[in-house]
C-alpha cells in the first residue's frame, strides 16, 4: 500500500467497519473529501443512518466552506468486513464498545487487508488493548473522533511501542487530509484526554441530577450560557490565564490551587447507575429537549457549529484555522490542471521547467483563493525535490496545496506527476501585500 | 429600598466592593446597562483594572448589540466599603475566596445598607456560610457570574432558608435587567454546579499534565476542537440525547452507563499540588500563549464570544435568545417616550387613555425594533392593571418592553408613570406577518 499522504493527502479508498452515529459521520467525512467508502454494518438501519448523516454532513459542508467542495467520493454497502477492506487505503472501525468484539473484527479485517492502517474509534481502550492477539499489531492505532465527526475536527491518535512509526505518520497524513486535527497523546492512557474530562463532567453531573441539586436542563443552561461558550475558542489552560488577570496563570493557581483540597467533587464516590436514575435522566432529558426530534437537533447542532466555525475562520483562531487550512486545499485541488512542460535545448525539457511549471500551478490556485484582486503577493520559490525528467512538451498534472500560515503569508507545496508518478516537488513562500 | 425590578427592572445605583477580574466586570455590566456603580477596593491597581475592563467591554458591547446602548452609568471609586454601598439598590462582592474575609466585609457593607440585596461572586462558599453571624442574612444571595462577566449571561443565584424570598426575586429580576441569566439553584452546595463540573475537569488535567499524558496546550486543543465547541450551543446531555441516535437518551445511557465501572478517571485521587506542579503547568502555559499579552488575549477571547453571541441570536438559540431579548430592552428604553392623555368628557381622561397611549408606545418601540418595513404587526392589548387616572391632556411617561418570544412573535409591556408613580400596565401580543 502506498498512503495517499505520500502523494499529498489525494482521496483513496476508505473502509468503515460499523454504521452508527459515528461510523456514519467518518464515512460522510471521508466521502465529502473525495474518498470512495466501503462501509459494512450487519444491522439494517446502518443505510439509512448513512444516507441522512451523509445529507446532514453534505448541508453543512456546503454552508461552512466557500470552496468548491471535491467531487464527492462513493459510497457502497459491503456484505463483509473483507469485503470492505479489500483495497482500502484505510480501514476506521467504529463497533460498541466492547474489547472482545473489536478484537474479533481486527482479526476480520487484518486476514483482508494487514498493511491497511486500522483506525479504532474506541473512546477508551489503549492500543496495547486492542492489538493484543492481532495479526498485524503494528497497523493498529486509535483514532478517536468527536459527534459530529464531520464537522468537529479533533481526532486523538494514540499508538503504542508496536505501533509502526511511519504508519502512524501517514495516517495523521491522510486525516489532517479530511480537513481534521490529530493530536498525538504522548501516553496510552483508557479514554485518551478528552473522554477523561468528559467522564469527570459526566460523573459530577450524574451526582447534581441524583442529589436533586440540578436538572439535566439547568445542568446544560450551567454549560452552554457560561464556560462552554469561552471553551469553543480556549480551553481551559488558556481561559485561566486570562482569569489570572495581568499576572497570568502563577498568580491563578496561586489563588486557586488551595480549592483542591476542599470537597468541590462528589468524584471520589461513584454514582450508582441504577433504573431510578435512568429514569430520572431520561424523563428530565425529555422534558428539556423532546419538543425536537433527533433530526432536529442535528440540524439545530451542525448550524450553529458551522456559525462558530465560520466566525472562528474570520478570527483565525482555534478551529477556525483548521477550516481556511482545509478550504485552501480545496481550493488548490479544484485548481490542480496539467501544464505542458517547457521544451529547452536538445530535445531536452527546459531545466527551469519545475520552477515555471509550480509558478503556473500557483497562479491557478491562487485565483481561486485570492477574492482581493487589488491585493498582490509576493513568492520565494525553491525546488524542494526532483526525481526526474518528464519528456519535453509532455503534458504533467501539477497539483498546488495551500497552507495559511501566521499572519499575511501562505504556504505554497506544488507536486508535479506524470503517470508514471512523481516528477519534482516545489515549494513556495508566498506574502500578500497590501497595494 | 424599592428594587430597581419593581418598576421594571430600570438602572438604579450598583455598589461593586472587590474590583479584580471579576468585580471589574460586574462594574462594566452594570454601567453599560445605565446603572451608576461605586466601586470600592482598597488596592492601587483597582482603578486602572476597571477602566481596562470598562474599555474592553464597550468595544465588546458596541460589536455585540446593533440597538443603541443606554447612556453609560457613572462610575466611582469610593474610599471606603460603607461609602460605596451608601444608598445602592444592590451590592456585589468579589473579594478574594476567604470565608473570614467575606464575613468582615459583610459586616461593614450590612452597617451601612442592611436592606440592600447583597450578591457574592463566590466560588465555593454557600449562602449558609455567608449569612452566619451577618447582621441582616435575609439579604444575602449567591450571585456567582463567569468571566467576563461583562458578556457571558450564566450567573448562578442560591439562597438558603434565611434568604428573604421576596428579595431574592427582586434580585434576580435586576440580573435580568443587566441581561444575565439567573440560573437557581434548588440547593445550597458547595461550589454550586458549574464550578463542579469546572473543578471536575481541572483535576483531571492536572493530572494529566503531571503524569506527562499531555501539556496545557494539547489539553486546550482537545477541549477546543471538540467537545468545547459542542457546548457553546448545547449542555452535556442535550449534546448526549443526539449521541443516542434516533433512540435517544435511554439508548445511550445503556450503552455508556457501564463505562462508569471502568477507571477512566483518575479523581478518586487528589493530584499532590506543589510547586513542581505549578512550575510545570506555569511554563508549559507560557509556551502556549506566552506570544499574546493578557490583554491581547481578552480582546480576542471577547471577539471570538461576541460573534458566536451574534451567531446564535440569528439562529434564536441558547445565549443568543437572550442577546436578542436585552437587545428587545434596550430598543425600548430607548424608545421611551413622553405622551399625551387625551381628554375625554366632563374633564375626565378619555376612558381608553391605556390603550390610546400604549399603542403610541408600542409603535415608537417598533420603529427601532423592526428593521424589515415591508413586515408588519398583528397585536392584541390588554390592560392588566389600573392604578389610577392622570389628569386629562397630562404628560405622561410610557415604557415599552419588548420581549421576543419563540417563533415570530413579540410580547410588548407597556408601563405608564407620571411624576407620582405607575399609573396603568397594558399587555399585548405581537404577531408578525410577512406580507
């Protein structure tokens, strides 16, 4: 297999292994970025749970992005989980939570496809856990996406000592490709980071709902009108600082360290989870939000999250960069052309015709990113890699990635290929400047 | 004392004892709404830190709200705490986290304004541990707010059994005025809820940031790129409802509930906080946003929370209804208006002087309000209190509230006063039709 990375992040072939709620938001994701998508799920509802995350995905794709999205990727329903993986580029499996029956559908699909990087979307298995007793342990990773997986872009990726470095590299490759953010844990740990904070709220508020302190709607009035507005754009490192006033985060935990020691948190006791308190969750949460149904909130969730999304893009900030980083790939991949190279002396191409092809890559490109035209820019090229001589005249396909940098600069990578493969890799450094 | 809220919630005097982050931004709440603050805080910073604060949260206002703000309340600095509650309508503390402390400065605030409602910005502390040995407890309130108090609408209000009813209800009401959220608590604990939830995730990221799982700022992007942006629209457990798919919240109760058994939290155990701890986070905080000063940090985080503030309101959702139902408030007042009784018979106010003269109100408040000319308004009035008849052809004072309701529809109270007090209070329902 090579990883699609390898030749800048272009869609291949994807295999979801499971159709729920999050299974079907990475076969959406996979799809809007132009990936073909196998997906296999015993249950039958799995198609239409795909067909309306994928209308749910594709509606708010259309209102997040002014690019023009690529040509949308297929998606078909697999019989098996070997038929599915057969081919893949990449397999994500999104089963229950349970360790047995992961391991069972990781001895499925690596008897198909053993090279494939295997993504598990597990929230709280380790990697070492799920690649004990597996045919090929090196393959394995955790990818461990957030609801909904096409629009939020965090993915945690975990990988143990036998997982296979380079792997690990081009799976973050092809998922920072989608549009999304791997952040690398630096240790196994059960429920990675996020899940670990997540379960620390959820046990607390499990406590307020069963000590009748709060309602599961009051508990989200709690959350939404107050820290969980600052958190869509800082965390909370960064919101402490703040709080520390001018002098910042020593003079903050100096004056909040000692709370630690006072009984804040029920979490040193774990709430029985028993049918009393289902109950009494399940009827509040009816209360508070039955007037819409699933679909609704859905619709209601991905519309405001694509409206932070898009203010954040404005700001530059947060998750906002992650979307102008993705749009201009978009915009480069909807303006990727082929160009004829420059014939020179000899019947030998033109030596300069890797530099001359990227500025005419990047011309394209730029004229679908640019919309100030009385702005201009400024380029440095270099010739990063060559690997060889096109024939003069031929016709080369250049493909030119845009990354928004810091401040007023962009990043241009231009790949040049023929059929045979890679010709010569360009980069250039590009400063807008105000006319 | 007459609350402010008994004549519908109009600016009266606010005294703010404690000017750090948090007084700061109660002072600016309170002044941007029109009250009068006198601030008092024996530090020498305390001046320059409010008119930071009152800086960053006109700007903050001016790009939140397209109404026209109420004129500015003055703001003073007073030399001593009886000086500044001397004559408030309502008085915040926000000193620091020192239940002795709070208790000496309660004692002076309550010698010199024993009626006024007394909120504290705590953290931590109960009303029942406030109120021992007050003077007048009845009039102490928990009013916790959240940074910056100046934007975000959550302020958490509890009472205990010793808390005047009445004046706790007053209370409420005047946050209301200020544009806040009074979210009650039904009973009294400590660190009410959301700084449970908050004091939940804090010990679990110090954790991990001890136990080398992540530093401050992959913590951050966790929290950020992903479940920080679920809960700027939606809580824990609406947010959960959708995780369950179509089954909803029972559905995924039974498919989560067990993870409760599994250890994936470290917070049955309280993290040793010593100095290598904060040296750690303090340098790893640094490097993560050492580049921005505190104050370029506010103006981002404050522009970042205004446009998902104006995001919101367009979709009428979360904080967002309440932007745009103080936005209704401030139209109003600014439409306020003097008008005409008309005379009827025998030198007696036409009988239908109420409704004559809210109509008028109503339309002057909608001509600031209603910014599509092509739509208009179905209303039907009621009067719904008489207190007495003003001299014919009088002067008097009309208030019109506006308050949006779900869907197209506005609720319109109107308050007539003259120079001796109300006079009549009419209702109406407003529908809009498209024409």
């Amino acid at each position: 297999m090579t990883p699609p990375a390898a030749t800048g992040a272009a869609p291949g072939r994807a295999a979801i292994i499971g159709a729920g709620v999050i299974g079907a938001g990475w076969a959406a994701r996979f799809a809007l970025n132009g990936w073909d998508v196998a997906v296999h799920d015993p249950s039958p509802n799995a198609p239409r749970a795909i067909a309306r995350c994928m209308e749910n995905a594709r509606a708010a794709w259309g209102a997040l992005f002014d690019a023009p999205l690529p040509p949308e990727g297929r998606v078909v329903f697999a019989r098996s989980t070997a038929e599915a993986v057969e081919g893949a580029d990449y397999v994500q499996e999104s089963v229950s939570e349970s360790l047995d029956l992961k391991r069972r559908i990781f001895a499925d699909i690596q008897a198909a496809a053993p090279d494939a990087p295997l993504g598990s979307s597990t929230s709280g298995f380790t990697p070492s856990d799920l690649q004990r007793g597996a045919r090929a342990p090196g393959s394995i990773l955790v990818a461990h996406p957030f609801n909904p997986v096409y629009l939020l872009p965090l993915v945690e990726t975990v990988g143990s000592a036998q997982t296979d470095p380079a792997l690990m590299d081009a799976a973050e490759e092809i998922l920072r490709g989608l549009g999304m953010f791997p952040l690398r844990l630096r240790k196994e740990i059960d429920a990675h980071i996020a899940d670990r904070l997540l379960e620390a709220v959820w046990r607390e508020a499990l406590w307020l709902v069963r000590d009748g302190v709060a309602t599961t709607e009051e508990i989200d009035e709690a959350i939404r009108l107050g820290f969980g507005l600052r958190w869509a754009q800082m965390g909370l490192f960064e919101t402490y600082r703040i709080a520390g006033g001018e002098a910042g985060m020593r003079h903050f935990l100096a004056q909040f360290g000692p709370c630690l020691a006072l009984p804040w948190t029920r979490l040193t006791d774990v709430p029985p989870f028993d049918e009393r308190l289902v109950e009494l969750i399940a009827a509040q949460s009816d209360a508070q939000s039955g007037r819409w149904t699933i679909a609704e909130l859905e619709r209601i969730r991905d519309s405001n999250l694509t409206a932070f999304l898009r203010a954040l893009r404005r700001a530059d900030w947060g998750a906002g960069k992650l979307v102008a980083a993705h749009e201009g790939r978009m915009r480069a991949v909807a303006a990727a052309d082929r160009f004829r190279v420059p014939a020179g002396e000899n019947g030998a191409p033109d030596p300069g015709w890797p530099l001359a092809i990227a500025a005419k890559a990047l011309r394209a490109a730029l004229a679908g990113w640019d919309d100030a035209p009385a702005e201009r820019w400024t380029a440095t090229q270099s010739l990063v890699e060559q690997n060889r001589a096109p024939r003069p005249a031929a016709l080369v396909t250049a493909r030119c990635r845009l990354e928004p940098q810091s401040g007023e600069a962009l990043q241009a990578i231009v790949a040049i290929v023929d059929e045979d493969g890679p010709l010569a890799r360009v980069e250039q450094t590009l400063v807008r400047e105000r006319s």
